[in-house]
C-alpha cells in the first residue's frame, strides 16, 4: 500500500468520522428539542 492510498483512506475515514459526529449531534439536539416540549407541554396541561 502507497502512503498515496494510505492517505485516501485516512481522509475517507475523517470524512465518515465527521459525518457521523454530525449525525449524533443532530440526534442528541432532537431529542433536547423534544424533552423540552415535553416539559412544557406538562407545565401546561
């Protein structure tokens, strides 16, 4: 393997690294939005 093709692959795997980091950031900031809603829909109800 050339540091070429080593080098495709670290990038490819950053790439998905961030991607990924992004997608769990969504979830997590979803999940917040709904707790949030939750509680004030609670509060008054």
């Amino acid at each position: 393997m050339t540091p070429d093709d080593q080098d495709l692959i670290r990038r490819r795997q950053a790439s998905r690294a961030r991607v990924m980091a992004l997608l769990l950031g969504a979830l997590v900031l979803l999940i917040f939005a709904i707790s949030i809603a939750k509680i004030q829909l609670g509060m008054h109800g």
